[in-house]
C-alpha cells in the first residue's frame, strides 16, 4: 500500500521541498466579503490591506463627540449590528 502525505498551505513548505519529497499541497481559501482567493495565490501585503480595511467601525455621538461604539471586519456583520441597536 502506498503512503502519500498531504498538508495544507498553511504549512509554508517551500516549494521545492514539496517537490523533492513528493507531499501534496492543498491550499486553504481565504474570503472577503465577496471575493474568495486560495491562500497560494494571494501575497501577504494583499492580505493584510484586505483584512485591515474590512474593519467598519460603528460609530455614536457622546457629549458632542464621534466615538468608536464598536468595530466589526464584514459588512453582514456591520448589518446585523446596526439592525439590533435600536
């Protein structure tokens, strides 16, 4: 019986030793909102500016001032939120 070891992206293995040892590499996928990537092809910069700017802060008025209430990173959550603050 033959033996295959599979590990996900996540594994950050090089290339060239998945290649050499022969392991299959299933990538993860990482979504936004409505855009999905798999982890293999998506740059750690690219990442990151996603991630961060999908944080919406819910905003209030406090003595005359804007506050932060709360911070939440999807729209659909952003919604829910703003639906259940009556």
């Amino acid at each position: 019986m033959a033996i295959k070891i599979v590990t996900d992206s996540t594994s950050y293995i090089p290339s060239n030793l998945t290649k050499e040892l022969d392991i299959a590499m299933v990538s993860l996928n990482v979504n936004f909102d409505d855009e999905s990537y798999h982890e293999v092809d998506i740059s750690n910069s690219v990442f990151y500016n996603k991630f961060v700017l999908q944080i919406r802060p819910i905003l209030t008025v406090e003595d005359g001032k804007v506050a932060v209430l709360s911070k939440v990173r999807t729209q659909k959550k952003l919604l829910k939120k703003v639906s259940n603050k009556k």
